[in-house]
C-alpha cells in the first residue's frame, strides 16, 4: 500500500470514529432531552393534579355551606308556623331565599375558585336576613350587622366578641355566636370548623392561602372592625393567621 493510500485509510477511519462518537452524543442528547420532557410533563401533571384537588376540596366545603343554609331556611319555615310575619319580616325572608338561590347559581356558574368569595360573602348576607326575620317575629330587636362567627363562619352571625386562645396561642379577642360564646363561658370549647390539611383535620384557620376566596367572602366587609383587623394584621399568636391578612387582598 502506498504512503497516500495509507494515509487516506487513516483518514476513514478517523471519519468514521468521529462520525461514530457524534452519533453516540446525538442520542445521548436527546435521550436526556426526552427523559427532561417527560419528567417535566410529570411533575408539571402532578401540580395540575395537587392544584385541582385543593379546588375541589374547597369548592366541597363552600357547597356544604350552601347546603346548611338551605337546611336553616328549612329550619326557619318550620318556627314561623303560627307566627305572625310583618311586612318587613317576609322581605328580609325573601332575600335570605334570593340568597340561597344566588348562592346556587354562583356555584354552578363556575367551577373555579374565582366564585367562592362571592358565594360565602351571599351566604353570610342570608344568614343574617334569618337572624332578622326571627328577631322580628320574636319582637326583639333588628340584631345589628355582624361578623360570622369566627369559630365557624357558617354558624351565622356573632353577637358577641369573646377572648380567645388556641393551643400555643396566645388570647385574642374573635366574634362568636351564641351558642359558642355560652361553651367558652362555660369553659367547653367551641365548635370549631376543622379542614383536611395533608389528611389532618385542622381549624380553618390554619389551613393555609389555599382558603383565602373562603374567608374573604365571609369576612371582607368587616375588614375595619377592629377585632377582625386585628386578626387580619396580627394573627392568633403562635399559631397564625395569615389567612386573615387575605381580607385586604382584592377578589
């Protein structure tokens, strides 16, 4: 063989080599790429999936809300049987009705988040047009406008603020009902409205950003009270409240 022929077989074989090493890369490459992809469209699937389910949790715990306002509108059909209802007493018991429609509708509208502010906000506008209705037929007086009851916000209207202090926590004042107001009074504790968080039942308030368009409707209006300021912009000790300083947030 000559020098050149030599040379030139030297040469393939270099070619062939370099082509070789450059086809190994280029699978390598995109093998890595692939795996990448796919990682990410798992990861990116499992945060549809998380995010989802915290829709779903909360869009649950609102319809139950609905729900025990519709079995209050029930509960008040049955004690005004006999009772004498006044012009003003069937006006504030069709809105407490408009608002249970509403509240329907709002739910069905949408199935987002996005709704939920405005449903629990319509629910506790409901509940206190029951509170007035009874007040009415009872002849006491027009019970004045409230927040919830921070223990559980579908109790209805507070009509009493009471000092407060959760485990770790330190005391606060925070508006209650009637009935929970007379437990802590007694030295029981309240009813508390507990959520599944990471498959433990917690006090709402506790359950993170996630509730935010829940306590927002519920509490929004009453963001310059000075007890749900408080809460807003203290939060309950060691425990925290942050979900509170979603009040000033914007729907």
């Amino acid at each position: 063989m000559s020098l050149r022929g030599g040379i030139l077989v030297i040469m393939s074989g270099n070619l062939l080599l370099l082509f070789l090493l450059f086809f190994v890369g280029l699978v390598a490459t995109t093998t890595s790429l692939m795996r990448a992809q796919r990682q990410s469209r798992e990861l990116e699937a499992q945060r549809a999936k998380a995010i989802q389910a915290k829709v779903s949790q909360m869009r649950q715990e609102t319809e139950e809300d609905v729900t025990t306002f519709g079995e209050a509108l029930r509960d008040l059909d049955m004690e005004m049987v006999g009772k004498d209802i006044s012009a003003d007493g069937r006006k504030d018991w069709n809105m407490a009705l408009d608002c249970y429609d509403r509240a329907k509708t709002l739910m069905a509208q949408d199935k987002s988040t996005r709704s939920i502010p405005l449903v629990t906000e319509t629910l506790e506008e409901g509940r206190h047009a029951i509170a007035c209705v009874q007040a009415r037929a009872n002849g006491e007086p027009i019970p004045e406008v409230r927040p919830p009851c921070f223990f559980d916000p579908a109790h209805g209207p507070s009509t009493t603020d009471v000092m407060y202090s959760p485990d770790g926590g330190v005391a606060r004042k925070v508006p209650a009902c009637a009935a929970d107001a007379q437990r802590i009074q007694q030295g029981r504790s309240p009813w508390i409205r507990t959520v599944d968080v990471n498959g433990a039942q917690l006090p709402y308030w506790q359950a993170g950003p996630d509730y935010a368009p829940w306590v927002q409707g519920y509490y929004r209006r009453y963001e310059s009270d000075p007890v749900i300021s408080g809460l807003a912009v203290g939060g309950l000790g060691l425990v925290g409240l942050g979900l509170f300083s979603a009040l000033f947030d914007d729907f």
